[in-house]
C-alpha cells in the first residue's frame, strides 16, 4: 500500500509538469503507450500464468532439478510470442500515429518513433513477466512490490526528468 501511495504522489507532482511542457496531444500520445504497454501482455498468451502453475507445483513437490527447464522453455517461448508481437506492432506503427488513434499531423513522426521503441520492448516485457511469474510461485511476493513499486515510480517521473534535458516524446516513450 505504501509503494502504491508513493507511485501516486509521485504522479501527481510530474505529470502536470509534463502535460505543462509537452502539451496535451504529446501526454495523450505518452498515455497511449502507457496504455499500449499494458496491453503487450496480450502476446503472453497465458505462459506467464502457466508457468507460475508449473513452477509452484515443483516448488511445492521438492523437486527443484526441473524448475530451470520449466523457467527456460518459459522465457524461450516468450521470446519468440515477443518478437513476433515486435514485428506485427512495428509494421503497424504508421497505421495506429496516423488512422487508429488520428495523431495530429505534427506529431505523427514523433509518436511513430515512440511507437517503435515500445515495440522493441514486447520481449523484454514478456520475459520479466515470466520472471516475476517465477518469483510469484516462489512466494517471493516483497521482491515483487520492490520492483513494482519502483517501476511505477520510474513511469512517472522518467518524463520529468527527461524533459529539461531536451527529452522529447519518442525518448520519454
């Protein structure tokens, strides 16, 4: 609850600063990705949820030797869903800038580079959700709100500390 109360206050001090410095169409580009990395977990396909099962029940039966091939398998899998959402939502970029979400004209350019770094991301935000899967089944649930916490932290205030150093909206993405 702290962890969330700090990401809260720590959003409510940056993000009026930068919906101030970037203006109201690049937050609302910035909210998008937030929004689109959220959805990134669709390419999961339920191995995260999988491999929690999996790993607990080994975790729970003592049987330990099979937990790295169970992690590995894992994660070589959610590579391969991460790349292949990587591909479908890099060749999709100028379709969402420019006709699903109807960017202004100006900042088209802009969201369409932002909009490949998240892309570029698909794999990473797979493999430590099977990560934090692992560290789910482990019972390890503190190291998780560490890292949550943190993460939520760094959302908000990454803008705000990237924008007077010329941060624009593709390297805040």
């Amino acid at each position: 609850l702290v962890g969330e109360v700090a990401a809260f206050c720590i959003g409510l001090i940056c993000i009026p600063y930068v919906i101030r410095t970037l203006g109201t169409d690049s937050f609302g580009i910035l909210s998008i990705a937030w929004l689109l990395l959220g959805y990134m977990s669709l390419f999961d396909l339920g191995l995260t949820r999988a491999t929690i099962k999996f790993v607990a029940e080994a975790v729970g039966s003592g049987d330990h030797r099979q937990i790295p091939s169970l992690i590995w398998t894992s994660i070589t899998f959610q590579l391969v869903f991460g790349l292949l959402g990587t591909f479908i939502f890099l060749f999709s970029t100028n379709y969402l800038a420019s006709r699903a979400f109807k960017i202004p004209l100006p900042l088209i350019a802009d969201a369409e580079r932002g909009f490949r770094f998240l892309a570029m991301a698909v794999p990473i935000i797979l493999i430590t959700n099977c990560l934090r899967g692992v560290l789910e089944a482990r019972q390890q649930f503190h190291l998780i709100n560490y890292i949550k916490v943190a993460t939520n932290i760094l959302m908000f205030s990454s803008p705000f500390i990237l924008i007077p150093f010329g941060g624009r909206l593709s390297s805040i993405i």
